[in-house]
C-alpha cells in the first residue's frame, strides 16, 4: 500500500512540474490554446496570435474609409473657398453699379445743361433746381437721408462733429451747436457723414 502511495504521489509531483514548467516558459500569455507542454517561446505561431492579427487588420480598413473621407471633405471646402473668394470679388468689382446707374440719368442733364448755351441767369437757376431735386430723389430712394441739425440743438458725438469752438452768443448757446458748417447724411440706421458743426463756449 505504501508502494502504491507513493508512486501516485511521484506522478502527481511529475505532473505538477511538469505543468508549473511549460507555464514559465510558454509566452503566449493566460489566454494559450497550446497545452500545458508548451515550450514554444518567443516565435510562437499559436492560435491567439492568428487572432490578434485579424484584429489589427481591421483598424488599417477603417483608417484607410477615414482618410478617403477626409482627402474628400477638405477638397469640397477648398472648393466652397475658392467659389466664396471669387464670388466675394466679383461684389465689390460690382457693388456700386446700382448706384451709378441711377445716377447716370443726372449725368446726361448735366451735359446737356452744359451743351445748353443760354446766358439767361434765370434759366441757369431753374435748370441748376431742377437737376439737384432730381439728385436729392435719386438718392432718397436709395435710402440717404439728410441729418437734421440746426442751431441751438444739444452737441451729441454720435452725429456731430466739432470743428471748432467760438464763444457763444448767448448764454442758452454755451455747450450747443451754433453753426452747421457742413450737413450730416444717414444712410438705412448707419451715420454716412457726420454734421460738421460750430460749438459755443
């Protein structure tokens, strides 16, 4: 019994070593499909290794979609930039032909004023009315309006100007506008020119 004892014994210690063994030298990891006798080493070629690289396959297709999607993606923008670029051009080459076009029709009453040659000073006045009406119109209906300044108003920065300062008249003209020396335009909510005006002191 004693014999038989102990050769169990000695087997159930091979096998123990024998296991403790091939688990130092496998180095396929914990997840190794090879076997308790593996002695493979570094150039293992095991089933988990054939895993692994199916994995990393993988990742080098979606990084190849990623970069296609993005070689795309930046030629539509540059494409949208140069398109905005030659659009944004082409506006300022063309931004002010509204305007000149309305005004040309005063241009044409200028030349024949000047082809006009009548020495009639009265004429001259009427013609000269007539045309700065028309002007005045013209640009109305483009949205300029004539700021509203006058003697005696308050002195406010955001419309006027000073251009000089000279002692009042009168003490209700101390720190207020005393002359307009050149008229004020807005143009839609926008301040064109300012008013230049005289302050009092």
């Amino acid at each position: 019994m004693d014999d038989q004892n102990k050769t169990a014994e000695k087997k159930v210690d091979e096998q123990n070593t024998t296991a403790e063994t091939g688990s130092e030298d496998c180095t396929c990891g914990p997840d190794c499909t090879c076997g308790p006798d593996c002695r493979c080493g570094p150039d293992c070629q095991c089933k988990l290794e054939n895993n692994q690289e199916v994995t990393e396959s993988e990742p080098v297709e979606e990084v190849v979609d990623y970069q296609e999607k993005y070689l795309r993606l930046y030629a539509e923008f540059d494409n949208f930039r140069k398109r905005t670029m030659r659009e944004r051009v082409d506006l300022i080459r063309t931004a002010s032909q509204d305007v000149i076009v309305t005004m040309l029709p005063l241009l044409d009453d200028f030349t024949r004023a000047k082809a006009n040659g009548n020495d009639d000073i009265q004429v001259i006045k009427e013609g000269m009315a007539l045309i700065h009406t028309k002007l005045e119109s013209t640009l109305s209906s483009k949205g300029l309006k004539l700021m509203e300044v006058k003697s005696g108003d308050d002195f406010n920065v955001d419309f006027h100007e000073a251009i000089t300062n000279i002692p009042a008249p009168s003490s209700k003209l101390k720190g207020k506008v005393v002359d307009v020396v050149e008229n004020g335009y807005i143009l839609g909510d926008k301040v064109l020119r300012y008013a230049k005006v005289v302050i009092g002191q």
